[in-house]
C-alpha cells in the first residue's frame, strides 16, 4: 500500500516533502499527515522546518516553478488551497515522534 | 473503499469523551435494571443522543468534521443541539439516580459539602434564562470567528475544549427547557418563558448562519491547508455548513416550543382526569 519511492522536492534549495507525498508514502488516508503536524510534539518552526505556500494568490516566478514541479509530482492534494512543505529534517523528527515510515 | 471496522475506529481517540457516553449509557442500563422504568420513548431518546453524540466524537465521521465545514457544522448541530435535545428531553435523572450506589444518591456532605454548594451556586446562574441563552448563541458565534475556529481545528487540546464546551452548554440549555417531574436545582420556568427563550435564541442563529451562507469570501482556511475530504468546491461547503447553521439549528427552537406546549397540554390534562375522578370518588 505504501510508496517507499517518495522524492522528496526541492524549495529554495532545500529538500522538502508535501503532505500528500507523506500520506502516500504510509499509505494512510487523506489527512494523516496533517493530523500528525497539527499534534507533533516536535517543536517547528516556519521558514525553518516547514513552509506555507498559498497555491491560489499570484506569487513569485520561481514558486510558481516549484508549484509546476510539485503538480507534476502528483504532490498536491487538488483541494487544499495552501501547501505545507516539511523539509526532510523536520519530516525524520515528525516520523519518529508520530510513528510514521522515515523516507 | 472504508470497512466497518475503519468506521468504528476513531479519527481522534478521546479517552474522558469514551468514557463520559461509556458510563452514560451504562449507568442508564443499570439504572433500569435496578428497577427505573423510564418507559420506551425516553429509553429510546437517551440513547439515541448519547450515541449521536459518541457518533460524530469517536468515529470515522470525526475524520469528515475536521476536513469539512459542512460535516464540522452537523457535528457541533449533534453535539450542542441534537444529542443534548434528546437526552434532556429523556429526563434522565431518576434512572441515573437509580443507577449509582445508594449512598451518592444525596448530596455529599461533610468536606466535599461546601465544594457542591458552590457548584449548586454556579449551576443555578448559568440556569438564569438570560445567561443560559446568552451562552448558547454565543458559543456557537465564539467558535465560529473565523480567527478562533482557525486555532480550534489546529490545535487537538482546543479541539476537544470546543466540543466539550458545545456538548455541556447544550445540555445545560435543553435541560432548562426541559425540565419536569420532582424539582430539582433547576430553576423550572413557565412554559410561557422557556418559549420565550427559545424564540430569543432563534434570530441570532439564523442571522449567523445567513451571514456564513451568503458570504462572498472564504471564511474558514483552515479547511483548505490539507485540502478537504474530497473534492468541493470551498464556498459550497462553506454555503452548506451555513444552512446547517442556519436552518436545522433554528428549526429545533420550534420543535422544541412545540413539545413544551404538548407537555403543558398534558400537564393539564392529567389534573383534569385528578379533579374529575375526586369529583367522582365524593359523589
């Protein structure tokens, strides 16, 4: 059920997963991965461990580049409206504290 | 495609909520095993709202509640109006009595006594008709500013004060409205009064719910971080959990007027049948 063959992306350089791709790669429902970002014990940090990118609002050309990248990916859950990037690190600390599979 | 057994398991697990409609319903069946005879229909509408509420708390409905607004709105519609609706209309309190041992059927008394005293105190001014109103229109506009419906749905321990405060208030509130049989520390008001109070509560609720319905922007972002359950449209979700606001909501003040009367019909009744059986018994 499970996709261990997630990638994560790559944001200003970094390397970051969205939740759909964290949903799919536990092969869990819709969701789970924002509950356990929502209920992580794990202290984090916007701009640090995770970022929110608006997907409706005009932006920058090079989000709006990732944003291509991300769609390409099947990445995007197609009714959010706004996209939590975990960066890689942030998403090990997130796994190990929610039970989740490490990437 | 969702087993049933995926259904029956809860999206949040809450143990004190578990608990709470556990000991509900158990002490209810003890109650009448102990000898309680509440009659079908009330048996029935206790349980029916105890489950509801233990429906849309710890099943995989939860699960809809925090990706929707519609399925959000029909579970604070069970919890603060339904569910408490039906196990007040039960009046419960002579089966639960029945149900708990002997000696905590009286009011504690020596060190806990002044702590229920107060308690009696605080329970009889939230009982005032004003605030009892007051209370359940505002819970509903407090947990609906957008900011702070925002950081409900964001945080889990807020998430569980919401639905608590939602399923006390509503208790609280249909039990004022229904109150009958031997007198209690509720204040038990005319039907004249309790009919005021629920047409009172009935403008602020529909004026809400218009306001949510025929709102050009989006409210409620939350719903949209993950993305909701599937695929709708934001502002038909948002129209949707408006007129679940609005109309069902507004629609219980009626049914519920209309039962205060059916009670009061009844009330005179039964001293009609007393008068004219004693006028018999003389003659």
């Amino acid at each position: 059920m499970s996709n261990p063959g997630e990638r994560p992306l790559d944001y200003r350089g970094q390397a970051v997963v969205t939740l759909r791709q964290i949903d799919r790669h536990n092969g869990a429902v819709k969701g789970t991965a924002f509950r356990a970002f929502k209920h992580a014990d794990v202290p984090l940090v916007e701009g640090r461990d995770f970022f929110v990118v608006p997907l409706d609002r005009p932006s920058h050309p090079a989000i709006d580049s990732f944003l291509l990248q991300a769609r390409q990916a099947d990445a995007v859950y197609s009714s959010s409206r706004a996209l939590i990037l975990l960066t890689r690190h942030a998403y090990a600390r997130l796994a190990a504290a929610a039970n989740l599979s490490p990437l | 495609m969702i087993t049933l057994l995926e259904w029956l398991r809860p999206w949040e697990p809450s143990l004190p909520v578990f608990l709470a409609c556990v000991l509900a319903a158990g002490l209810y069946v003890v109650g009448m095993m102990r000898g309680a005879r509440p009659g079908f229909w009330p048996a029935l509408s206790y349980f029916l709202g105890v489950g509801l509420i233990y429906v849309v708390t710890q099943t995989h409905y939860d699960y809809y509640s925090q990706y929707l607004f519609a399925a959000h709105r029909l579970q604070h519609l069970v919890l603060h109006h339904l569910g408490p609706f039906l196990i007040a209309l039960a009046m419960p309190t002579a089966v639960l009595a029945a149900g708990l041992p002997a000696s905590w059927r009286t009011l504690p008394q020596g060190v806990m006594a002044p702590f229920f005293r107060v308690l009696g105190s605080i329970y009889r001014v939230l009982q005032q008709p004003f605030i009892a109103g007051f209370l359940f229109v505002g819970l509903v506009y407090f947990w609906l500013t957008p900011d702070i419906h925002f950081d409900a749905m964001l945080s889990l321990d807020l998430y569980w004060f919401m639905n608590w405060t939602m399923a006390v208030d509503g208790l609280l509130f249909w039990w004022l409205i229904f109150e009958r049989g031997g007198r209690g520390i509720t204040p038990r008001l005319s039907p004249g009064r309790r009919i005021m109070v629920l047409a009172a509560i009935m403008p602020p609720q529909i004026v809400l719910g218009a306001y949510i319905t025929f709102s050009g922007q989006n409210l409620f972002e939350i719903y949209d971080v993950c993305g909701r359950a599937f695929p709708i449209d934001p502002m038909l979700d948002q129209q949707i959990g408006g007129l679940i606001t609005w109309i069902p909501a507004a629609m219980m003040s009626v049914i519920a007027a209309v039962i205060v009367l059916a009670f009061r019909l009844d009330q005179e009744e039964r001293a009609e049948d007393s008068r004219t059986e004693t006028t018999l018994e003389r003659a």
